[in-house]
C-alpha cells in the first residue's frame, strides 16, 4: 500500500466514525439532534468526499463537466439539499470505499507486470586498467569497457563473455525457464541474471540500446497504443454521461408534471440514483486494465506487444504468414551435398566462398564453413588483392572478379541469364550454381533443417480459430513443397523477390481477413510493415526485429507465440465480458432507479461492486502457467 492509499484509508475510517455517530446521535431524539447529527454528518461528508468535490469543480473549470466526480457530486449534494443526509454521505463513503479497492487493484496489477519486467539494473561493476572494479551507473559504461557481474546479479549491459563460465536466467526476456549456459565467447543480453559463477564481459552496446532497456521502453510505451475497444469505451463513455445526466436531468423535472401527486422530492430522489448508477468507472478503468494485464502476461512469456491495438489485431487474425529461412525452419543451413564439374570440391567451394565473403546470410555463411573445413594448405592470398567488383543481382546471386576472373554464384536464374551451360540440380534444399569466366564449375546443395515445433505450432493455430497458413519464400518450388507437406501449410508461394512477397500479401490481404505475417524482422521488413500484424521471431538478438514489427517474440519458438495469441484472445474475451456486465447491470439498476424500486444505497453498491469484479476479472489475466 503506497502512502496515496494509506492516506485515503485513514480518511474513509475518520469519516465512517463520524457517520455512525451522526447516525447514533439522530437516533436519540433529543431537543438538536436534528441540528447536531446534521453537523457530524456534514463533516464526514467533507472528510471523504473533499478531493471528489475538488476534482469535480476543477474538471469544470477545464471544460471536463462530464465526469465520476461531477455525477458523484451532483448527486449527494442534491441528497443533501433535499435531507437525505445519511444516504449522502452513505453514498460517498462507499464511493471512496469502492475508489479505495479499485486503487488496491490496479496498483497490485501494475505492480505485477513491473516485477515481472524488472530488469533493469541500478548498477554495473566496471572493472578499472589496475583490475579494481568500481560500482557504477549503467548510463556511464562505455562500449569497449569491461565489466563484472557476480552470482545473483542482473546483468546490466549487453556484452561478450571475456571469461568465466555461468548460468544465466533469461526468463525475463524471452519466458523460457530452463537456464542458459554461457562461456568465453557468447553474446549476453542486459536483463539476464547470473544465477551462479563469476563472469567478465566486454560491453558491446550502451545502456540506452541494450536490449533491457528496448524492451522496457517497449513495454511502457504499449499503452499509448489504444485498441479499438479502448477508444470505443472512451468516446462511449463521452456520449453516455452526458445523456445520463440529461437523463436524470428530464427525470426529476417531467414525471412530476405527469403524476403530481408523486411530488418532486420522489422524483429527485430517483433521479439522484439514476446518477449514482450511471457512474461509468466499470467502463474507464476496467476495460483498459483488461488490455494492459494482456500485455503484461504476454511479456511474461517473452511475447512483446508494442500496444492495445496491435493485440487485439492478433486476436482477431484469421490468416498467418510465414517466412520460411529462420521462422519454420532453424536457419541452420549446412553443405550437405556438392557436385563439382570438372574442378575439385575445394576449388568450387573456394570461388563460392570468395562470392559470399562479405554476406551474413545464413546459406553464405554456411559455404565460408564448408570451405574453411576442405580448404588446402595453398589456398587464401591477400583477399583485397584477389577479390574485387563484387554485385548483387537482385533474386539471382553474386556477382564478383576472382584474380581478375568473373564468378558468378547463385540460382539457375543467375545461369540462364548469363547464357551458362549448366546442369539442373533437382536434390531437396537450396541448390546454388557456380560459374567463372562463363565456365560451370558445379553444383552446392544446401539444406535448411525444419523446426521441431512448426507441425505442432502450426496445427495449434488451426485449434484455435486460424483459417490459413501461408508461407512466403524466395527459395525453390521443391523446397517450398517440401516444408508446406511437412509442416502443414495451406498455401505456399516459391521463388519471390522482396517485391514479389509485398505483391503476394496484397493478394492475399483483399480477402479481407486480418493477416499477421511472421519473420525475422531484418530481411522482411517491406512484408511486416504491410500486414495488419508484423510478428518477428527471435527479437532478443535483434535490434532490427524490435524496431520493426508490432509483435516480438523474443526467441525462436513458435509455441510462444502461439501463447501469445491465446493471450490476446484471451485478453478480448475479458474485455468483452467486462463491457457486457457493466453495460447490463448499469441497464438493470438504471430501470430500477428511474421507476422507484432502486435506493442509493443499492445505487452504489452496483457501481463500486460490478466496477471492482471487473477489475478482478481483468486481473485474472496476467495468470500465463496454463496458457
């Protein structure tokens, strides 16, 4: 409890002793009682509901008239002008109650996603030229400075390993529990906790770009990004309370005119109650807290949403896209088969690793492995003296000069192009050709291994309302047939340029379905962008994969996504059976109210209760062990 609450309870406990003891002393019917009790009641009233009235007064001199604290006034100052003494204070008293419980409930649910999110250090132990380590502010680190983190603390920076060993807990980043180990060599990313061992790291990124620090900034700017649900309920409750206290408004004066043996004081009374009904703190409280707990639980299992509206989008998605290279297979490419012509293994292997020297892709990286592995002892030379000239043709390959030789490494597009004689490889994989001075030197197979959990994944998208599965690559026909069958795909599309996929998406987005597109975030940022939901896999490396979907799942699995989209559904179904019980109830004590059968007292307890067990059942959101 934060020194705000305890002060408000301490007034709700001063003010309830108070209103029994005006309640006690209208009771004894001695000569001014009336007078005393209205005075002991008075000062309750002013004890609790001080800060509503100020509130209320201040939003009007702003132009805000239509507010909780504006109905709350309205109708216990109109409770008092017309005697209803203990009804007045009664009703502001369990307004404040109610106001009390919702404050406790909010702070506990904020107060979860902040622990679950602290990951952000207040220190960082810089080691010192002399080896003397110092405890500093992470802001103050540089790139390039060594720093040490001890067993139990959270690591303040991303970094390299320089020495030790460790287990780290990455929970917090990425949802998996199973810690990781970490030697010399290995990238750490801030936020992890060294769960034992002494470990060195040499900073790589400074504390505002460290991965803690873009997650953070990400979590806390999410809720700027209202969903359409959210800006709905705050234009509705725009329009409905004004209305209802036109409502009361017409209540107190025409009935009267209709049915004057009721007199005004009846139909005062129930307009009163009408505005104690119509309270809409169930409608701007509850719902956003239903899309705010949504994204804290999503965090929790290392799904980040970048707002309310991109999660309810997800919710709502009924066709998902895929990338084939890192998202349903591993990335992990390997030389699997070669076919040299006329030339030994090393020497094809050779001119395609030149071609790909300065590529980080994943099938370049794979060649430059399998060369380094075969290549003879003659081999290498100055690489700025050899290698020169080097072009990308967009969806065929590379081309370079080798030792003043043209070499062409890439597709049979590639081949056909340049008017080369070549045999058509046919294996499973990415089949890359290789040619120099117009010459075929062979053929590198290449494959990519399928993810263990994409058939699961994809089949519990399936279980869970998803129509269609569609995967977008650049790679083969073959290739695209072959992970399609072994995943369970819908639709696959093959050999498409980056444009050729925006194109594609079109296509497929004037179905009219709400379409999220999952990739990496690096190579597909056109195809993200234009999805109605940009999914990328693998964020806790990437900078690039943050900064560019709407949607980060922080590691490589795809059953964490999935998490994250029964959470989103999840997180709409709350919202809506909070709008559905508020709106009914509210309905229910409103007819009540307006024809005589509903008191203040019932008034507020229907708006403080169904306001607090929407909270709580907005709160039962951030519960992820069985999703």
């Amino acid at each position: 409890m934060n020194d705000k609450q305890k002060k408000m309870l301490r007034k709700i406990i001063v003010a309830a002793v108070f209103y029994i003891i005006a309640i006690i002393i209208s009771k004894l019917g001695f000569q001014y009682s009336h007078w005393v009790s209205f005075a002991v009641f008075i000062v309750a009233y002013i004890i609790v509901g001080k800060d509503v009235l100020l509130k209320a007064f201040s939003n009007i001199k702003r132009g805000k008239v239509f507010d909780e604290n504006f109905l709350m006034t309205i109708a216990t100052v109109g409770a008092v002008i017309i005697g209803e003494y203990p009804e007045a204070v009664g009703v502001m008293l369990f307004y404040m109650v109610g106001e009390f419980l919702q404050s406790l409930a909010v702070n506990k649910s904020r107060k979860s996603i902040s622990d679950m999110m602290d990951i952000r250090p207040d220190y960082a132990n810089l080691i010192k030229e002399d080896g003397s380590v110092e405890t500093v502010d992470p802001y103050d680190v540089e790139i390039g400075a060594k720093i040490q983190i001890k067993a139990g603390e959270i690591i303040p920076l991303d970094g390299i390993v320089v020495s030790g060993r460790a287990m780290l807990d990455t929970s917090a980043l990425t949802g998996e529990s199973v810690p990781r180990s970490v030697n010399v060599g290995d990238h750490v990313y801030s936020g992890s906790i060294n769960k034992d061992g002494l470990l060195s790291l040499e900073v790589t990124k400074e504390f505002s770009e460290s991965t803690a620090s873009k997650i953070l900034d990400l979590v806390e700017n999410a809720a700027a990004k209202k969903s359409k649900t959210e800006n709905f309920i705050s234009k509705f409750a725009g329009v409905y309370t004004p209305i209802v206290v036109f409502a009361a408004l017409a209540l107190a004066i025409i009935p009267p005119f209709i049915f004057p043996d009721t007199g005004f004081t009846t139909w005062i009374y129930r307009a009163l109650t009408f505005l104690v009904v119509s309270c809409p703190c169930a409608f701007v409280i509850a719902i956003p807290l239903s899309f705010f707990s949504g994204i804290g639980a999503s965090s929790k299992i290392g799904v980040l949403i970048k707002g309310s509206n991109y999660l309810e989008l997800l919710s709502g998605a009924k066709t998902f896209v895929f990338d084939k290279t890192g998202t349903l297979t591993a990335g992990v490419f390997e030389v699997v088969k070669i076919y040299p012509n006329n030339v030994s293994d090393a020497e094809l292997l050779e001119n395609a690793a030149f071609a790909e020297e300065y590529s980080s892709h994943p099938i370049a990286v794979s060649i430059k492995k399998a060369y380094k592995e075969l290549k003879e002892e003659s081999s290498g030379g100055n690489l700025s003296e050899r290698l020169s000239d080097l072009t990308e043709v967009a969806g065929q390959g590379i081309s370079i000069k080798l030792d003043g030789e043209t070499v062409l490494v890439g597709n049979d597009k590639l081949m056909t192009s340049n008017n080369i004689e070549f045999e058509k490889c046919d294996d499973f994989g990415t089949i890359v050709y290789v040619a120099r001075n117009n010459v075929f030197l062979g053929t590198i197979v290449i494959n990519d291994r399928i993810k263990e959990s994409a058939k699961e994944s994809l089949a519990a998208l399936k279980n869970i309302g998803i129509q269609k599965n569609v995967m977008l690559t650049g790679d083969t026909k073959e290739v695209a047939d072959i992970v399609a069958r072994e995943v369970g795909l819908d639709y696959a599309y093959a050999q498409l340029l980056p444009q050729d996929k925006v194109d594609k998406l079109e296509e497929i987005l004037a179905e009219k379905n709400t379409l999220a597109y999952v990739g990496d975030g690096i190579n597909d940022a056109p195809v993200l962008a234009r999805a109605d939901v940009g999914i990328a896999m693998g964020g806790i490396g990437s900078d690039a994969a943050i900064e560019a979907a709407d949607v980060v799942i922080m590691d490589d699995n795809l059953d964490n996504m999935v998490r994250g989209i029964k959470v989103a559904k999840r997180t709409m179904s709350i919202a809506k059976q909070n709008i559905a019980f508020a709106i009914g109830v509210k309905v229910i004590f409103l007819l009540l109210a307006a024809i005589g059968f509903g008191t203040m007292w019932e008034a507020v307890f229907a708006d403080v209760g169904v306001t607090v067990l929407c909270i709580i059942n907005a709160m039962r959101n951030l519960q992820v062990e069985n999703i």
